[in-house]
C-alpha cells in the first residue's frame, strides 16, 4: 500500500488554485496575514483543495478509503481538534477525507504561501 501525504498533495492543490484563479503579482504584494485568511476563507469551501462544498473531495469513495489507510492518526487529530462527536463509520471514507483536508488547510496554505513568495 502507497502512503498518501496529505499535506504534500494539499498544498500543491493550494499552489495549483492560487495559479490559476489569482494575480501572484497582488498576492505578494498584499498583507500576508490578509492573504492567508482570504485564502483560507476561499479554500475552505473550494472543492479542488479540500472537498468540503460538496462534501467530497475524490467524488469516489474507493479513493478516498485508499487515502485514508494510513493516515488514521491523522484522522483521529482531526476528528479531536474539529469535530469531537464526529462518528467516521457513519459518515463515511469520503466525509473523513474531507475531514483531514479541513484541518490541515491553514498548514497547506502556509507551505504553498511559502513555495510562492
């Protein structure tokens, strides 16, 4: 089984969408705090960084079962920083990936804010 880096993949998605969705030009030159929650705030909710508008990130739940096998420590970090009641069973492999992704948006930006500038 081929271990799946979440951060490594989520910040290239961090690095893919600011690319080709924003001016790199005005994002270096804005306030790094300011770009990191404007990011943050835009990210969140966009589906090719963290799946959470749809709820879903893979749209396959075999993949996302494939992502989540040995990242189960990273899953229980998540589950305990942003969502104590939240029962992976019920919800299902794709709602824990998205889960995972969530949690570590703010480190993913930071590491493509830092790739960029």
């Amino acid at each position: 089984m081929k271990y799946y880096n979440y951060l490594v993949n989520e910040t290239n998605d961090v690095i893919n969408y600011i690319n080709e969705e924003l001016d790199i030009d005005i994002v270096t030159k804005q306030n790094p705090d300011k770009i990191r929650n404007e990011l943050y705030d835009r990210l969140f909710n966009e589906d090719s960084v963290t799946g959470n508008a749809s709820g879903s990130y893979t749209m396959n739940s075999t993949t996302a079962e494939e992502y989540l096998v040995t990242n189960w420590s990273l899953l229980k970090e998540a589950v305990n920083e942003l969502n104590p009641d939240f029962n992976a069973i019920e919800a299902g492999a794709e709602a824990c990936d998205v889960l995972i992704r969530c949690y570590l948006l703010d480190e993913a930006i930071d590491l493509a804010l830092k790739r960029l500038l």
